[in-house]
C-alpha cells in the first residue's frame, strides 16, 4: 500500500477500508466465505453440538519473543474451544486499530494470525475493522470468536473430577508472563524466555483419539492463562468442592523462569501461560496419557503435577522440605495486559 500508517479514514467504509480489507486482509485470509464479503458467513451445519468462545487481546508489546498478537489470538481463542472437548473449525477476528498505526506492523499480525490458524487447521471466515483516533488505543486490539463441534460422547466437565484424579500439565510453567515481562521491561536473560503461545487443539486430539475410552479417563481440562496455574487449579477446586494437591518438584520450570521470576518477587504459578492445558485424567490412565502427550512436540515436557482429594476446595502445594503452602486465586495482577 502507498498509506504508511492507518489513518481514520481507513476506517470509515469507503475508498481506504476497501482498499486495506482487499489488499491487505483477504490477501492473507483464502476462505471462500469470507471473500464473498457479505454481512455474514454462510457454514455447513455441523454434525454435533457446537461450542463457541470469544476472547479480546490487548497485550502489551503486540510482538514480544515467540509470538505477536495475532498469533495470541488464534491460540487463545482455538485453546478454549479445544479443552471444551470440541474440534475448533471457525474464527471471526476483529480488529481495532489505532490511529497512526505502521501499516507494515498490522501486515505482520495479520499474516503471524493467518499462519498460526492455518496451523490449526481452523478457518477465518468473518472480520471488521474499525480505527479509532491516536491516543485512544494501543496500536492494535483484537477480539476473535472460535466456533467447534462437539463429537458425541464427550462430556469434560466440574462434575466428572473424583477424589483420586491425577493432574497433568503438558509442559514448562510461567513462559509467556515471563517473555512479555521481559520484552516490556527490556530485561535481558543468558538463555531468552520465549511465549509458550501455541494452538493446543492438535495435542488435545490426539490425546482423546489415542487413549482407551478417552471419554471416561478423561474429565476435564483447562488452559491455566491469566492468573497461571495457581488461579486455575483454585477456580477447579472451588467448583469441585475438592482438594488439589500439587508436587512442587514435579512442576516443569525453566530454570531461567524461576531465577527471573524470584529477582523480580513474583511465583511463575501465577505467571500467564499460552499453549498449556491441565489436564484432569482417571488415576488408572495417567501414565498412559503421559505417554502419549509426550509423544506430540507440544507435549514433550509433560508432567504429573498433582492429584484431587476430599476437602473443601483448597489447593495445597507440596514442597521439597515436606511442607505444605496454600495457593489462592491471584490477587491483583502484577503484569496486567498479559494477553
């Protein structure tokens, strides 16, 4: 484009908004139904119930190590979808420009997002955008909506963890708190701390595909984001009504996270996280399922982390001398636009 930077106008529906939806946005988004550009995406009717979700990105740098804002919001968005048990198919994505904006700057979120829902074997089938005045945002924002089927037989609900259930987490804790923590604050580390941001839905299928009766040993799963695992496992035990116990030496933590994540007085299980699922499985199928997470890239540093027992909705964390500490929910974000 000849426009260096967004300006209102490209907002306002006529000569620059076609330009920039043509030249810009359908060049990297090949959906037939959403080229058609009509005032709503026409799909197939799925064969199952289906499961939507709808998330916002505001985070602060929109590019940061591992990522940008647009991949963030596939993965955000397709991650929700996925843990619900269903098969993510279908974005929409909004986005608020600011004016001024480097037109160059939203060419690499649009083709990072468009990448990454390629990756995910998801399709992004309706869009807008609107542009608001310089000052009164932050270079870009994005909201996106995920669209899934339900294949019949799965129910991943509060209702099926039982006292016994294992706790599994399909990799490194506190990545993604501690890559934007850095990038914002332009702290440098021996070994750089790059965003777990990633799509889940490839793991997720795999494992509900290739562990025995999938729809019995497993019983729920979540992606610990804002408010880390911590707020994660304490939102489950509060549903429950059970206790989670967590093995602090079973926790997968770079080392670099917990040293940064120490100078700088925060805990890496509150710390947001991008391609992390907890995973709530059957005692008897644990270690399968471990085995077979394992296997997929985004699994290899799995884990069993803890178990649910009988109580009244606490979570305790184990440590190496013996001891017992009680996580709660986190109280007042201390990295606010995380994502």
């Amino acid at each position: 484009m000849a426009d260096k930077r967004i300006m209102l106008a490209h907002g306002d529906g006529g000569a620059l908004t076609h330009r920039l939806v043509q030249e810009l946005f359908l060049r990297h988004f090949p959906h037939p139904t959403l080229h058609g550009l009509t005032d709503g995406a026409l799909l197939p009717q799925p064969n199952g119930p289906m499961v939507m979700s709808t998330d916002s990105f505001v985070v602060n740098p929109i590019f940061f190590p591992g990522g940008d804002i647009g991949k963030l919001a596939v993965a955000g968005t397709v991650n929700d979808v996925a843990v619900s048990g269903a098969r993510p198919l279908y974005l929409s994505v909004g986005f608020i420009l600011e004016e001024g904006l480097l037109i160059n700057e939203l060419d690499q979120v649009v083709h990072s997002l468009a990448q990454a829902a390629e990756a995910a074997g998801v399709a992004v089938v309706a869009g807008d955008t609107k542009v608001v005045e310089k000052g009164h945002g932050d270079g870009i924002y994005i909201n996106s909506t995920g669209i899934g089927v339900l294949p019949v037989g799965r129910d991943f609900g509060y209702h099926r963890i039982a006292p016994g259930d294992v706790i599994l987490i399909n990799g490194f804790v506190g990545d993604h708190g501690l890559a934007i923590l850095s990038k914002r604050a332009g702290l440098t580390f021996d070994t750089p701390v790059q965003s777990d941001c990633a799509p889940l839905n490839g793991l997720i299928e795999t494992l509900l595909e290739r562990v025995p009766e999938a729809t019995s040993a497993v019983k729920f799963m979540r992606d610990p984001t804002r408010g880390g695992v911590a707020t994660t496992l304490k939102e489950i035990a509060l549903s429950t009504g059970r206790d989670i116990y967590l093995d602090e030496s079973s926790l997968p933590l770079r080392e670099e996270v917990q040293g940064a994540a120490e100078l700088l007085g925060l805990d890496p299980l509150y710390l947001a996280n991008e391609g992390k699922v907890l995973v709530v499985v059957s005692p008897e199928a644990a270690e399968a399922v471990l085995a077979i997470m394992g296997e997929h890239p985004l699994g290899r540093d799995g884990a069993i982390i803890g178990r649910v027992s009988e109580g009244t909705g606490q979570v305790y964390l184990r440590t190496p001398l013996g001891g017992h500490r009680i996580l709660d929910m986190l109280a007042g974000d201390p990295l606010p636009r995380i994502c």
